[in-house]
C-alpha cells in the first residue's frame, strides 16, 4: 500500500514539509509518479522501526557509566 506525502504526515502527525525533506535526501524511499510522491508504507514502518532501535541503542551506549581504568596506579 502506497501513502501520499500527506497521508504520511497526518500518519505520522509531522509536517508535510518535513517528509517531503526525507525524500529529497533519500533518507525515505518513495516513487514519483509524475505528480506527487508515493511512499510505500511497510518500507516505511520498517525504516522507522530500524531508526528507533538505533535511537535506543545509542541511548543506551551513552547512559553506561565509564569504567575505571585497571593500569591506573596510586602513585604516592
């Protein structure tokens, strides 16, 4: 099933500026059929899915705490 560049905003209650900025960097698949955009919506919830994993993954790279370094010696 294929989604308007307005169909997506209001799906994803973005502005309709901002998809359409995605597309235009490539950053969301979609097929120009002479008038307007389509975007496939699986490939587009797959892309979505993949982002926020990302998001999480890297939230939690960030929020683990330094490790204290072994070879540090107290040197007196």
């Amino acid at each position: 099933m294929y989604l308007t560049i307005k169909e997506t905003a209001e799906h994803l209650s973005m502005p309709e500026a901002y998809i359409e900025n995605l597309i235009l960097q490539k950053q969301i698949r979609a097929v120009h059929d002479g008038e307007q955009y389509l975007i496939n919506k699986e490939q587009f919830t797959t892309h979505l899915e993949q982002m926020e994993k990302y998001k999480e993954q890297l939230e939690e790279w960030l929020s683990k705490p330094i490790p204290e370094d072994i070879d540090i010696k107290d040197e007196d």
